[in-house]
C-alpha cells in the first residue's frame, strides 16, 4: 500500500482475510485501495464489513463519505463525515469536507458552522476560507466574505482566482472602484483569466465605457472553452452593442446565442452570476422593445421562462 502498489496489496489482503475474516483493518486497508484503484463498489463494501467490525474507525466513515461525495449522494457523504468527527473531532479535513457537501446542498448555514471549525483548526488552508467566503457571500454577509477571502489570500497569494473572487465581494458592496483594480491586477498577471474579463466586461457597461466593455467580452468570448462563459461572454456582447445603439450587432450576436444554446441545452441554464448590476442600466438606457427583449433574455438563461417562449419574442422583434 505504501508503494502505490495497490493491486498487490488488494491480493495480499486477500489471502489475510482468507485467514481472518474478522479482521477489521485488513478491510479497511482493502476499502482503501479498492478506492485507490476507482473499484468504489467494492470498496464500499469491504469498508462496510470494517465498519461492522469497528464502528469507531474514523478513516473509514472518510473513505466511505468522499466516495459518496464523488458519486454526488451527498446526504450519504454527511452522514459519514459527521460519523468520522464523532471519533476524531480535531480532524480539519473532516470539517472542510462536511463544510462543502452542506454547499453542494445549499444548506449555508450549515456549511459556515462546519468550515468555521475547518479554519479554527487549519487557519492556513486556503480551501476552507474560500469555501467560507463562498457560503457567506451568498447569505449576503458580504463583509465577512471579504474577510475570509483576505485570509484565503493570505495563505495562498499565489492563486489569482481568490484575488477575483475577492473583487465579487468588493462589487456587493458597492465598492467598485477596489474591485475594478482587482480585475485588472488578474488580467496583468494572465491576460485571459476568464473571470476578471467577463467581470470587467460588465463594470465597463455599467459606467457607459461601453467600446472597453465590448472589447473585454469580445476576447471573453473569443478564449473560453466554458458552455456557461460563452452565454454570459455574448450576453455581455449582445447588451453592449443594444446599449452603444448597434441593434443589428446585437440581433446578429443573440441570433449566435440561440443557436448555440440549441446545440448546448434547451434547458441550459446559467447558474453563476449576477446579472442585476447591468439591469439597472438596460431599464434605464434602452428602448421599450430592446430593453424587453433583453430582459426577457436574461429570464430565459436564468430559466425563469422556457426556450420557445423566447424564440417568439425574439422572432418578432426582427
């Protein structure tokens, strides 16, 4: 096992249960590199007949919880994680992980109790204060987001994805100007971080610098691989030209948005990101069949109305 060897080391376990059938570690030592090897039935199982054996092994309610996790039954996932900190409670990985199975949830409440004890624990993991800042966020605690993403930063300064995450922060707060120089401090570091282009995209159009916010969702659109970065990089495109008065731009480009979407999902629908900030703006600037259109968009990626339903919209407006 400790060679990576985990084929060998099944085998062996093997003859020694053949001996033993009783033997609790020898189960658990075969759970674990069942897992190693992804035969995660079998893995279950032989941690299922340790647990039986020993209830009290934390290791093994952690194996049996990240495996639940990765097959996305996460009320499985919490319950063994919770089992295991029953028996080892100074465990910050315990923490972190329960922490995020309450998010894949959207139990927030939750989670920030658990990653709460994951950074009392480890206040140098990095992970743990994202995933913090993460669940704060969305309960609008955006001040205390802030602060966790500081120290998410702080243990890993080298990770400029937390520098743009941080600037999400800054903009619920309304401090855009400080969010702004974080964006373009990411894209001095890599130019095509996905992230701060489409951020950046949108402070430009909310200002009115609208040839910089269509240049930024230009090249957005143009680098990213993402299904979800390319609706939200043409759907920046698509409300600059309406905003700048290029209504043929903007028809031509929501035209490209429909087709792919076709090719993508019907249903697909965008999960990550705020699209209040620029609405404020389309209302305000828009003529009243543009600024229909638009919004009706906008309720379509989120999925609040249905793909043909739009279509019809989008029809009659050529």
């Amino acid at each position: 096992m400790d060679a990576g060897e985990y084929e060998k080391a099944v085998r062996c376990l093997n003859f020694a249960l053949a001996i033993n059938r009783e033997h609790s570690g020898a189960w658990f030592l075969k759970g674990t590199g069942l897992a190693a090897l992804e035969r995660f039935d079998e893995s279950l199982f032989a941690l299922e007949r340790c647990l039986k054996l020993d209830q009290k092994n934390p290791y093994a309610w952690q194996i049996k919880g990240l495996i639940s996790s990765r097959e996305q039954r996460h009320q499985d996932a919490i319950f063994s994680f919770k089992r295991a900190l029953r028996y080892n409670r100074s465990d910050f990985q315990l923490w972190y992980m329960l922490g995020k199975e309450y998010i894949e949830l959207k139990e927030y409440v939750k989670a920030i109790a658990a990653l709460n004890q994951a950074v009392f624990l480890n206040a140098s993991d990095a992970d743990s204060w994202y995933y913090l800042a993460f669940a704060l966020s969305v309960l609008g605690k955006n001040q205390e987001a802030l602060l966790a993403y500081d120290q998410a930063i702080k243990a890993d300064p080298g990770n400029i994805d937390l520098v743009c995450y941080k600037g999400f922060a800054l903009c619920e707060l309304g401090r855009f100007k400080e969010a702004e120089d974080l964006f373009r401090r990411v894209l001095e570091k890599d130019p095509e971080h996905i992230l701060a282009l489409v951020n950046l995209s949108e402070r430009y159009l909310v200002r009115g610098e609208l040839t910089e916010g269509i240049s930024a969702a230009k090249k957005a659109l143009r680098i990213t691989d993402d299904d979800e970065f390319k609706i939200i990089s043409r759907y920046l495109l698509i409300s600059g030209y309406f905003l700048a008065g290029k209504d043929k731009k903007a028809l031509s480009e929501l035209d490209q948005l429909l087709e792919f979407r076709k090719r993508v999902s019907k249903t697909f629908k965008v999960t990550d990101w705020n699209f209040s900030p620029l609405v404020s703006v389309i209302k305000q600037k828009l003529s009243k069949k543009n600024k229909k259109l638009l919004l009706s968009l906008i309720k379509m990626l989120q999925g609040k109305i249905g793909f043909n339903k739009f279509l019809v919209l989008f029809n009659k407006s050529l």
